[in-house]
C-alpha cells in the first residue's frame, strides 16, 4: 500500500496516497463533487487562487479549492487564459 498523507480540500482534511493527483484528492473528499469538476461544472484552484489543473500531484499540506461555477459552461476562456 502506498504511503498516505493529509492535504486539504475546502478547508477539510482528507487522507490521499502517494502519487495522488488534485481531482484524486477532491474524489477523496466528496465523490459528487468531483463528478462535477470532471463535467467541467467548475475547475480547481490552489490555495492562493491560481488555477490548478485536476491531473496536477498534490503533496502533505496542499490546499485545493473546488469551485463550482453559477454559470452554465462551467469554466470560459477567459479563466483558461489566466497566466
């Protein structure tokens, strides 16, 4: 078994193994939510707000935010083209 660390996700602690990517440690926390994320509802972020891709590894003490987005489409180019 691979070794486990915490991270957070919208401020709530979860467990995840080594080489766990971000929308693997969202899943971790609520499977819907990141059902949502996949369907492109909304995206990722780190913990200063920057966008974080969901096939990003995480590591002990990351924090991910799951934004789900009021608009229909989910993410926009605009979003897509922040540096």
């Amino acid at each position: 078994m691979a070794a486990a660390f915490r991270c957070f996700v919208n401020d709530a602690g979860v467990a995840v193994s080594t080489g766990a990517r971000a929308l693997d440690a969202v899943r971790a926390h609520d499977t819907s939510l990141a059902e949502r994320i996949e369907a492109g509802e909304g995206h990722l972020t780190d913990g200063r707000g920057l966008p974080l891709p969901p096939e990003s590894p995480v590591g002990p003490g990351d924090i991910i935010r799951a934004v789900i987005s009021a608009r229909r489409g989910g993410r926009t180019a605009e979003f897509d083209a922040l540096p």
